[in-house]
C-alpha cells in the first residue's frame, strides 16, 4: 500500500527539465558548497544503516538528500511546486499514513512553518516503530523572507522532537559558514539589483575558503552556541502505540 494519501489540490510535479537555468544557478550558490561544509556523521550512520527497500519522506525536497539516498524509494515533499517533489502539501498536515515511513529528512525546512511543533508530531506519526528523523535546521542565518519564522539550537531542536529518542545531534554548518554568509549579504546591500545575482555567485565562492576553517579542531560546545545550522537524529520507539489518525 502506498504511503501517500493525495490530498485535495496536492500537485505532481514531472517536468524537471524546466528552469534549468535558475536550478544550475542554485546548485552554483547552494548546493555545491553545502556538499563540502556539512559536517552530519549521525545523518551519515543514519543513512548507512536504512534497509535497501526502505521509503523515505525528503520533507523539504532537497537535491543533497535525494542524491544520497540512492537505491532507496524517496518521497519528495514540498510546500510548494518544485521538480524533485511528487507531492505540494503542508508539512503541518501530512497526506501520510500513520506508521508507514522507515525514515524522515529534512534540511531547512523547520524555520520556515509557522508551527513547527504540529510538523514536529506530523513526522513522530508517520514514521514506523524504529524509523529515524533526521533534521538540520538554522540557528545563524539572516533572515529569507516572509516564510521565516524561527532559529533553533541543539537543545530547542531536541525539545521539539520529545518524542523521539536522540541517538545524535550537534553542529551541521560552523560558525565560518555564518560568517560567509553574512558577508555576502552584506556586501549585497550597496550593489545594484541588476548586478546582485552574479556578485552573489562570485562572492559565494570567493569567500569560500572562509567556510573550510569550520573543519578546523575546536571546542565543540563553544562552537554549538554560534554555529550557522544544528542537526538532530531521533528514533521512534519500537514500543510505541499507533497514532490514531489513518
């Protein structure tokens, strides 16, 4: 039985020919120096341990997820229409059957919903006994727009998923990721709109080095208070009682 339950208005995405100029262009700025600056060993022994047949929610629909789950069965899910989503809905009310996804990712997506804590029990349900919950969700980061409501820290992040059990959590971008971002905003503020995509692009890269000093030895608590983006990993327990909710 699938696990997907197409609400009313829910929109398939198939075409993902189309912007392939805005998408090469977001892969340039976002997801490229991503795939060096993430530092998830928990996400990693998470990953490495999902059976071959296991279904994945990538709640979100992020391109770094998706490309490591290969071999796996990934449900994209967006908020809005995206080419590697198969389903628009809100994460809030999730058209998902109780207890039937080994696995939940998620990448900057938490910050974004009004009610992150009603998303929060939406993934708690859905999962299987033993499924895991991977999250990374900013505590650094300026401000994108209208849809941005909250930053947590390690400890918020684990309070908002009480009814997992923690098996990891700690630092998913360092504080010189911050630091790269904040400049490239800044620098924005006193360049023309119509120069502001390519300077984003140069500037991304040029202030990359500044990211690789998170890769540097330093004391891990100190690092948790100013880092740019926390991670947590949850499991429900195998013991847990079925949601009523179909």
């Amino acid at each position: 039985m699938d696990p997907v339950r197409p609400p009313t208005g829910a929109m398939t995405v198939d075409d993902p020919q189309a912007g392939w100029l805005k998408r090469t262009y977001r892969r340039l700025v976002h997801d490229v120096p991503f795939r060096f600056v993430f530092h998830l060993p928990g996400v990693a022994r998470a990953l490495s341990s999902l059976p071959p047949d296991a279904v994945v929610l990538d709640l979100g629909a992020n391109r770094i997820e998706q490309d490591q789950l290969t071999g796996r069965r990934v449900i994209g899910l967006a908020t809005t229409p995206s080419p590697l989503a198969a389903v628009a809905a809100d994460p809030q009310t999730l058209p998902i059957r109780s207890g039937s996804l080994d696995a939940v990712f998620s990448r900057d997506l938490f910050g974004r919903l009004p009610a992150p804590w009603i998303a929060s029990r939406e993934v708690v349900r859905i999962l299987k006994p033993g499924g895991i919950a991977c999250v990374v969700v900013p505590l650094h980061m300026p401000a994108r727009g209208d849809d941005d409501y909250y930053r947590f820290t390690v400890r918020g992040l684990r309070a908002l998923f009480e009814g997992l059990e923690t098996i990891g959590e700690g630092v998913a971008t360092g504080p010189g990721a911050f630091q790269a971002v904040y400049f490239v905003e800044y620098g924005l503020l006193y360049l023309p709109t119509m120069v502001q995509r390519l300077a984003r692009l140069l500037l991304t890269w040029g202030l990359f080095t500044y990211r690789l000093v998170d890769r540097l030895p330093a004391d891990p608590e100190r690092i948790a208070r100013i880092a740019q983006t926390v991670y947590f990993v949850g499991r429900k327990r195998a013991d847990a009682l079925p949601d009523a909710k179909a």
